[in-house]
C-alpha cells in the first residue's frame, strides 16, 4: 500500500493537538471512513480515538470467543501498521469525556483536548440494562467486548445453571454456548417469541424447537421482575410467579447508542444521532455513523434501521467520503436489514421486511415448510412484484444478492415459483441480468 509523505516512522501519540480529520470510535463504521477519507484525500491530518485497549474488533465474532472457536489474539479488524500505512495517528483508551463543537475540539477523561476541522461520531453502543429490581445487588455479565467475551467464557466453564436475559441474537448465541459448556439454560424473552424482529413467528418456532431439544428452556412471553442474591449465585423471579436459580445471569436486552459524552454539544440525539442523507449531523463539521445514529429505514416506514454491521459499513463509507468532499459520494439509502445466524448446526438467514400490519392487496407472501416440518422454511414477502423480504430456516440463500435485490428494486414477479423452489439459483439468475 502506498506511503504518505506526511507519515511518521512511528505512531505520534498526538504531539500535534489538532487534526483535519478526527474519527472517534474504531469499529466497522470508523475503520470504512478511514479509508474513504484517504482514498480522497491523501495529505491531510488525520486521527482516530479509540476507547478500547485491544485492537479493533467486530462485536459479531465474541460469540466464538465465548465458545472457544476464536482466540482473542486472531480477532482484529486491522493491525497498527494498517493505520501506519495510511499516515492516521491511532490511539487506543482513549476515552471522549465532551464535545465542544462551537470550538471544534474533544476534550478526553484525562482533560486534554484535541481540536479538528471535521469530526466523525462513530462511538458504538453499549449493553442495555432494564430496570429490573434488585439486577444492580448482583453479578451479573454482558458481551460486548472482548473482555466480556473472555469473562463469561471463564464463569461458563463452572456454570451449573445460567439464565440469559433476552432471546436476540447475543442472548441466542450465549445460550447455546452455555449449553455446550454443560449448563442447565434458561433463557427469559419478554416477548413472545425467540429472535423478535428478525425472523416471522414460524421461523421462530423452529429455532426454539431446535434448542428445546438442545436442553435449552425458552421461556417466551414472560418478564422478570425482580433478581436476588441466593448464596454465590442469584435468584430470577418471573412475572407469572416462577423462579430461576442462576450461577450465571447474562444480561442480553439489547444496546443502546454511546452518547452521554454529547450532553451540551449541540448535536441533536433522539434514539440515536440523527443525521442526514450523507451522514451529516446539524452541528458544523460534525459526521455520525454506525450503532450510534439514528437512521431511516430504506423502505421509508417504521422498519427498524441500522445496528447491523453491513449498515455501519455503509454509513461510514458515506460519512467518509462527505467529510473528504469526495464528489463520487451518494446518499445513504436507508437501513435495510440483513442477518446471518448459525444455531446448533443449522442456518437461518433474514433480509429485508416482513408483510406490515396495514399491507393491502398489493402485498404477497409466499412460503414453504411448516413449524414442525422436514423441510426448510422460507417465506418470501413481495410488493408490486419487487422483493421485500426473504427469511429461511435449513434454506440455503445469498443474503448478500437478496440485499442487492431488494435495494435495486428488481422485480422477480415472474419468478415468484423460482424463488420459493430454489431461492438461490433463482435470486442469481436474476442479478446476473442486473448486472449485464
């Protein structure tokens, strides 16, 4: 890779207190603008804060580092001679305690300040906690990052009962590692049904099915009300009057965006930094990308948006070229989402939408395989002919050209039988055509 003339034979450690460009957070959305910036822009000052004391991780991998099938010395996003190379200064814990964009500077927790002339908000989410009475008087783990991965790999391997609070993909991960790991697993969902707002009530069914079979007991619909201390472990009190012993509680109720440091800045935060088409915030020279910004849904309706990984990819990759003045760059299109999860050996993919409450006569679903059948789920959701949505269950499928599909507007109306007989054959053929 090519050397800039400006680059120093060894990291600065931020000898100079006012970059061009400052990118807090190093995850997907920070390490894309990085390099979208410098693919523009080739001189100027750039520097990027990190709050973590290990390289850049993607949180998507912790789940193999509590399973074991991924060491914590093979994770990194990037190495240090990634930044090197492309002449940005790398700072690692380095924590953002306030933003002062009328200044244009960041003053860290040890009380130093950096200046910049256009500034990226990348820094993530954290783990949420519910108020549930008395969760504050015990121990109780989260995964967000490696050292989460690494402390609730250690207490798996003395667990004799765990209780994971939260059916999405972190809480549905953990369990089936805590199971593997021989603990007697309970998991508690609020909601009536595991993996909400990724997969269809059928497609859940089979998962649950798939880990009640597993040793795992899934408790849907049901809300803990209060967790007590019970010798070295905890008591979990259910709302219709059960009770869970725990060795170990894992909090698994989502995140939420890191923005307690924006109090004062002037930058507007509403579930999420709310930002433009490009990635722009109201304030001046201020960019916002990844778990940390509230986006639109590529449909345009109340679809969640953003909090997956190609999301923040695309954010900062947008942000990136807007903050350089790159002319090529292009709106955001909006959230569309897109997961991949493997569960004891098995796959389930979803992309896109499901049909909404209100969907009229031009709406279409299409599906194959029941709950408790042997063959694999899909359900395809159609508009006017274009895809929308796709979930499967045991049905192989490219989520990626399903992305694609979905954001170019195809319309494979006439496909529909193709699609639900071999949705993958059918979804290439058909995006071999886009492409010609």
């Amino acid at each position: 890779m090519e050397r800039f003339a400006h680059q120093p034979s060894a990291p600065q450690h931020f000898a100079q207190r006012r970059f061009d460009y400052l990118v807090l957070g190093a995850s997907h959305a920070g390490l894309e603008a990085l390099r979208a910036i410098r693919a523009h822009d080739t001189a100027g000052s750039v520097a990027i804060l990190d709050r973590e004391r290990r390289l850049p991780v993607s949180p998507t991998l912790l789940p193999y580092v509590v399973s074991g099938k991924s060491r914590e010395d093979r994770l990194a996003l990037r190495e240090r001679r990634w930044f090197d190379e492309l002449g940005v200064d790398y700072r690692q814990q380095a924590q953002v305690a306030a933003v002062d964009t009328a200044k244009a500077t960041v003053r860290l927790a040890d009380g130093s300040e950096i200046g910049y002339g256009k500034l990226l908000l990348a820094t993530g989410a954290t783990p949420a906690v519910p108020p549930i009475d008395g969760l504050g008087d015990v121990r109780y783990h989260v995964l967000r990052t490696v050292d989460d991965a690494l402390a609730l790999r250690d207490a798996a391997r003395s667990a004799g009962d765990a209780v994971v609070l939260g059916a999405g993909l972190v809480g549905m991960h953990a369990a089936e590692n805590l199971a593997r790991c021989g603990a007697r697993v309970s998991v508690v969902e609020m909601r009536d049904q595991v993996l909400p707002g990724y997969f269809d009530a059928t497609a859940a069914a089979r998962i649950a099915a798939a880990f009640t079979a597993n040793g795992v007991e899934v408790l849907a619909g049901r809300r803990v009300t209060r967790v007590a201390r019970d010798g070295a472990g905890c008591a979990v009190q259910l709302d219709d009057g059960g009770c869970r012993r725990a060795d170990l509680l894992l909090v698994a109720a989502g995140v939420r965006p890191e923005t307690g440091y924006l109090a004062g800045s002037g930058v507007a935060v509403d579930r999420g930094i709310v930002v433009d088409d490009f990635m722009r915030t109201g304030a001046p020279n201020v960019w916002a990308a990844g778990d940390v910004v509230r986006t639109r849904s590529f449909f345009g309706d109340a679809t969640p948006a953003g909090g997956i990984l190609p999301d923040a990819v695309e954010q900062g990759r947008t942000a990136g070229m807007s903050m350089a003045g790159d002319p090529a760059v292009a709106r955001y299109p909006g959230g569309i989402a897109l997961n991949t999860y493997g569960f004891f050996g098995r796959r389930a993919l979803s992309v896109g939408r499901d049909l909404p409450a209100d969907a009229g006569a031009d709406w279409e679903v299409l599906a194959r395989g029941a709950a408790d059948s042997d063959v694999g789920y899909l359900r395809i959701v159609l508009r006017d002919g274009r895809l929308q949505g796709i979930f499967g269950v045991d049905v192989l499928f490219d989520p990626g050209i399903m992305w694609e599909l979905i954001l170019r507007g195809a319309d494979v109306g006439a496909r529909r039988e193709a699609f639900l007989a071999n949705p993958e054959h059918a979804a290439r053929a058909v995006m071999s055509g886009l492409w010609r």
